[in-house]
C-alpha cells in the first residue's frame, strides 16, 4: 500500500511512501532543461520567473559570502512530485547549488522558502493518487541507506567541512542530484555508493522507499536503500579508498537489534556507539546526533527490511 498522504513527522514531512519500495521500472523522471537561479552571470540564459529574481540572486549572493570554498555544481530541482497509478513521477529543471544552499537563509528569499514549505506538503490530488508541487528550485538529494550482508545499517559522521549537517550521523549518506549526471534520482543513489564508499551495489538491490520535504533545506529527500554483497568489514578498506572519503569520518554498523536504542536517545553516547564503531577519527567521548532525515529514513528501512525476510 502507498502512502500518499503528508505525514508530520518533526525534521521532515513525509509527502509518499512505499513499504517494499519502488523499482527503477516504477518510477518516471522528466528533466526541462531549462535553468532556474539566482546566477548573476549575464551570460547564462535563465528562465526564472520575474517574481523570483531577485529573492534567487539574494540566495545564489548568500552562499557565495557564506561558503566560499564551495563549488557551484549544477543541481536537478524538481518542479512535481506525483504518484499516478501507482507510479512515483519527479518532473524537474535546472538549478545550481549555491541557490539552493542559499534559499532558506538569504534575507531576502526566507518568506518565499517558508511559503514554499507550507505550500509544498499540500496533496494536490485525492489518494490513491498524489501530486506535490513548488515554484522555486527545489534541489533533489538522494539519501542513501547501506544495508550490509549481515542486515546491518551502515552509518556515517558527517565531517566538519559540509554544508549540511556538518558532524552529525548519517545512515548511510546523502549525494545532490547532477543533470550532466543522474539520469534518473536512482542513478544519483548508485553514484553515491560508489563515490562515498567505493561500492558497485547491483541496481536491482535498490529501492526508493520514500520522499520527504526536510525542514530548513531546499531539498526534497529520496529515500533509498540498498542492500550489499559484502560485510560491513569489508567494505572499511573500499571506504578509505574513496573518492569522497574525507566527506565523513567515522563508520557505524549498526544490529537492527540495537537501533532502536540509537533512536531513542537525545544524544548518541559512547554507550551506545561503541560496540557498532568499525572505522574512523572519532573522539572516545563524543555525543552524537542524527542527521535530520535519519530516523525518518531508518524507519522505512526497518519496515523494508521486515518485509523483505
């Protein structure tokens, strides 16, 4: 059964959801390749509607003071997100990612991304069908669970030097969406494996299980689960060897026995964390907290996982 009904649930708003998943096969994915940002260049052909001009330029100038040792990539920014017939569908544009890091903080764009998050959560449509839609540039991220031939969840600690949730436990990673790229939001979560943990993880072990608004980003969650051929202890070393290694610092396995006790905690102690440490620079005393989309996350994954035996 697909849930296709807004769910509060704190950090983010659940918009749809699939218990067992959705197959590459069940989605659908159209990219206008049009840009829409707040880009200054005179140069760029930019299609953003007059009355966001100058709210996207304040977000696209924000991010430049505010991060600027990060790199402008262009990013995917969907426009729809629909369940018809059961089929979840992202219709989407062009953005880049200082606008959409800038959106929610630029003082100039703030009222338009809290009526974006207020509009965005509405279901447009009755059930069993569903359609979500936004005017700005809505950037979409894949966020990604690993699930280790063991059944165990790999988690990550965010190093200190990412825009997002800088130190806090990812499970397992998040990897923005790139047009020149990502063909589809599933190929934005097997590109992800590989360049954050130095995986191959057979599409076929992939599935969407869900998309979210998280409060507070102008990203929209997918997500995804995969299920790994290997151990989590034979991954450690595929892990230092990866092209973004140094985007997290500690590695977690994690028993589905245990997790609960991780969810249930403010902080996540050394009490709880040690025993699932395989890897990493993490201090003997640290208190950690979750990143904002993972618990949501960890709650499909836990029902996925149930089903799936």
């Amino acid at each position: 059964m697909i849930d296709v009904e807004p769910r509060d649930l704190g950090p983010v708003v659940q918009l749809v959801a699939k218990p067992d998943g959705w197959k590459p096969e069940e989605t659908r994915y159209n990219l206008n390749p049009i840009y829409i940002g707040g880009d200054p260049n005179p140069s760029i052909v930019n299609h953003t509607p007059r009355d966001l001009s100058e709210p996207l330029r304040a977000a696209w100038l924000t991010t430049e003071e505010k991060r600027p040792n990060d790199f402008n990539g262009l990013k995917v920014a969907a426009t729809r997100i629909a369940v018809i017939d059961g089929v979840l569908q992202t219709d989407a544009v062009i953005t880049d990612y200082f606008t959409a890091w800038g959106l929610p903080k630029a003082d100039a764009s703030k009222d338009l991304f809290a009526e974006h998050e207020r509009q965005v959560v509405i279901n447009r449509v009755a059930a069993p069908d569903a359609v979500y839609e936004t005017d700005i540039p809505w950037a979409v991220c894949s966020h990604n669970t690993l699930i280790d031939r063991n059944g165990r969840i790999l988690m990550m600690v965010r190093s200190q030097s990412q825009g997002f949730s800088a130190g806090r436990i990812s499970a397992t990673e998040e990897e923005q969406m790139e047009p020149t790229l990502d063909f589809s939001p599933f190929v934005a979560s097997f590109r992800s494996f590989h360049e954050e943990l130095n995986l191959i993880v057979p599409p076929r072990r992939v599935r969407l299980l869900g998309v979210a608004l998280e409060r507070g980003a102008a990203y929209p969650a997918y997500s995804f689960v995969a299920e790994a051929d290997e151990k989590a202890e034979d991954i450690i070393e595929k892990w230092r060897r990866a092209r973004d290694f140094n985007e997290n610092t500690a590695l977690f396995a994690v028993e589905m026995t245990v997790v609960d006790e991780w969810l249930n905690a403010t902080e996540i102690t050394p009490d709880i964390w040690q025993d699932s440490l395989l890897a990493g620079d993490i201090a003997h005393d640290a208190k950690l907290k979750f990143h904002p989309t993972s618990p949501w996350r960890i709650g499909l994954v836990k029902v996925y996982s149930y089903l799936a035996k």
